[in-house]
C-alpha cells in the first residue's frame, strides 16, 4: 500500500493556493482602476480602507460561526498587525493612491519587479547570493512584464514621476512584508492571520483618510461593484490564499504572482472583452512563463538554510 508523502502533499496545497493568487489577483487591477477612476465617488484610501475592513470582519465573523478559536497571544497579534500593515497600507494603499495618476501598464511593470526586490532581500538576510539561474529567471520574467507594457509606452501612457515613485516604494513594502510574514509565522489557522492583517491594515488605511481628509465616499454603482469583487474575490479568497502560500512555500516562489497577474489580465481580456493578442502580448507572455519556470527549477534545487 502506498502513502503519499507529508512534504509532497504540503507542496501541493501551497502551488493550489498559489494558482488561486495568480488568477484571482490579475482580475482585480481592473477593479480597483474602476473603483478610483475620476467620478468614480470613491476616494482611494476609503475604497482600500473599507474593502479590507469589511473582509477582516466578514473572516473574524466566518470563525465566530464555525466556532474557531480567535485567541492570539500577544506576540502573534503584533507580528500580524505589523504585516497587516505593511501589506495593506504600505502596499495595496499606495498603490490604489497612485492609480489616480498612473496608467495601469506602468504601475504593472512595476509591481513586476517585486520578486526581484525580494529575491533582493532574502539574500541578504540569508547572507547567500541567490544561484545565478534564480538571478537570471527573475530578470526575464522582469522583461516579460515590459513587454507586456510595451504598447501602452508606445501609444503614450500617464505618468507623474512622483506618484511613479509611490509605487516602487508600495512594491518594496509589500516585498518586506511578505518576507517578514514568511519568517515570522504563527501558529493559529490562515482564516485568522487574514483577518487580524486585514483589520490592522483597514485601520492604518482609514487613518490616512482621516488625515488626508479624503471626502466621504459617494460611489457610483460600477464602483460599488467594483468595490464588491474586491472584498469576496481580491480579499476574502485570494489574500488568504496568499498567506497559506506563503506558510508553505518559499516567499520568492510565491512572489512570482507578480509576474502571472498580467498575464492572466491579458487573458481575461482576450475571453471576456474579445482583445486580440499582440506580438508584444506573446511575447511578454513567453518570457514570463519562461522565467517562472526557471524559478520553479532554482527553487527546487536549491538547499534550505538551517
């Protein structure tokens, strides 16, 4: 009779809960773009703010009625809050702040580099240099995404350097939580990491509102809708599913999201809006699966540190 192995069966949890990040989160640019755009009635920081609080409530709610345990020491509660925030203000909110002023192909490309700010990172902390194939397979999805850029720097985008600059320090502060996360776990169920780094995040986001003395929000219908994907599929499904993979997988690994999101943007929008695919589409599409591959193999060859 043959058993499965305990490591394998790990393994695969963490790439199903992976492959729900990658589908999920290349769907939910559009969503925030339409949650934020002129007239939309939603102000930035009160749309990330909202949307995360009312997840965090809607999984601490989840956990009340299944009658899950919710007690967190100390320790665990500020190593939550403390990614919450670094993720959900310093990531996501800038990002949804910056989108005011940056066409989304931009703030694409650069939330691409991510994994190599991370891969970045965990060298450092590590004190290993990353294997040459890790380097070089991070560099070619980093082009990939490029490519994948490519017509909307040709045609003309919108751009502010200084709001360009949010966005590089939102994917820096997104990297750092996710690898402070990764190497601070906690030993209480994923369901309620999820919604104690929600509820944080929401607070530290409506904070800033407050003081930014963003108005109320006044949202037309498509951004209330917007808003709606966001809480079900953007946070309560693929968010948690991020720190499930994270629990199990190497963050560099996880980190390649990434570069997958767009990729299954581009797809989405070949189903559901009839968009044909460029050269320049294929093209960043093969780098990106080319380079995602080879981090796949670097990972898989790579001797953990003790």
């Amino acid at each position: 009779m043959t058993t499965t192995n305990p490591d394998n069966r790990t393994r695969l949890t963490g790439l199903l809960n992976l492959l729900i990040v990658y589908v999920v989160w290349g769907s939910t640019y559009l969503a925030i773009r339409i949650g934020v755009r002129e007239g939309s009635g939603f102000p930035p920081f009160f749309l990330a703010g909202t949307r995360v609080l009312t997840a965090g409530l809607i999984l601490l709610a989840f956990l009340a009625i299944r009658r899950k345990s919710i007690h967190l020491t100390r320790s665990e509660f500020l190593r939550l809050a403390f990614s919450g925030v670094l993720l959900w203000l310093g990531g996501n909110g800038l990002v949804v702040f910056a989108e005011q002023h940056v066409d989304s192909s931009i703030a694409a490309l650069i939330i691409g580099s991510t994994p190599l700010a991370v891969t970045l990172m965990e060298s450092i902390l590590n004190r290993r240099t990353p294997s040459a194939l890790l380097v070089v397979s991070m560099l070619v999805g980093f082009a990939g995404v490029g490519l994948l850029s490519a017509p909307a720097f040709t045609s003309g985008v919108k751009a502010d350097g200084g709001y360009v600059l949010i966005i590089v320090l939102a994917s820096m502060l997104w990297g750092a939580g996710s690898l402070y996360q990764s190497r601070n776990p906690v030993s209480v169920a994923p369901e309620l990491s999820s919604a104690i780094q929600h509820i944080s995040g929401a607070a530290a986001l409506l904070a800033t509102a407050f003081i930014t003395h963003e108005p109320l929000p006044q949202p037309t219908t498509q951004a209330l809708l917007a808003w709606g994907y966001l809480v079900v599929f953007g946070s309560l499904l693929a968010f948690t599913a991020y720190v499930r993979a994270l629990r199990l997988l190497p963050t560099n690994l996880v980190m390649t999201y990434a570069y997958v999101n767009p990729v299954i943007a581009v797809i989405l929008g070949a189903l559901i809006l009839n968009e044909t695919p460029t050269a320049w589409t294929l093209g960043g599409m093969a780098l990106i699966i080319l380079g995602v591959a080879g981090v796949f193999r670097a990972r898989a060859g790579q001797k953990p540190i003790h």
